[in-house]
C-alpha cells in the first residue's frame, strides 16, 4: 500500500454502522453517536503513512511496543489511547482491527450486535 494507506484506514472507521465525521478544533474524528472512537486529525497523510489515535483498551500493549506509536497527550493515555503513525508497508488488517477495537469500546451494544450478526 502506498499513499492510499490512510484513506483506506478513514474508509473502514466510516464504514461501521452509524459512524460519522466531525470536525471538533478544526480536526477530523470518526464518532459513534456522540463518541469519539478515532482522531484523524487535522491534515491528510501525503507519505503514506497512517495517522491516526485509537481507544486500545485490549492491544494497548502490543500497540505500544511498536516503533511507530506513541501514548496520546491530552491525558487520554490514561484511556489507553495510543497515537499511530504507520508507514505505508504497514498490514492495514492490523490498523483496521485498531480501528474496530476503539469503536467497540465506545458503541452502544445494540450497534455491537449488528456488527456481530
């Protein structure tokens, strides 16, 4: 994958049920409801790379031990959210599975149960 990785990661976070863009502070986010699940920030990825934090509270580890991710500021570490910057050969299974974990973590059950069926 090359430049497309981002798009592809933003695709998939839109394509679960019920999730939207917002731009709060200028920003993009994926929301479920009122939630938060992914912060895409502010510009688009013109290396390749894939940008973009995510609520891991089972990867969390495992995330961290990357060398493209970080801890997210604003003391949303403490939710165990964790900052990406995944370059262009990244497996993008890997992103989306972050992707769906943060949302699982934030949905309402019954949207669980559709994604689920």
């Amino acid at each position: 994958m090359t430049a497309s990785l981002q798009a592809h990661v933003r695709a998939f976070a839109f394509a679960l049920p019920e999730a939207w863009e917002d731009h709060p502070w200028g920003e993009s986010v994926a929301k479920v409801g009122k939630k938060v699940f992914v912060f895409f920030g502010a510009d688009e990825s013109l290396d390749g790379t894939a940008n973009f934090s995510a609520k891991l509270p089972t990867s969390y580890e495992e995330a961290m031990a990357l060398p493209f991710t970080e801890t997210t500021g604003y003391g949303l570490d403490r939710g165990r959210w964790v900052t990406v910057h995944a370059p262009a050969d990244t497996p993008s299974d890997m992103l989306t599975a972050w992707i769906e974990e943060s949302y699982r973590a934030v949905a309402p059950k019954a949207l669980l149960r559709t994604l689920d069926g």
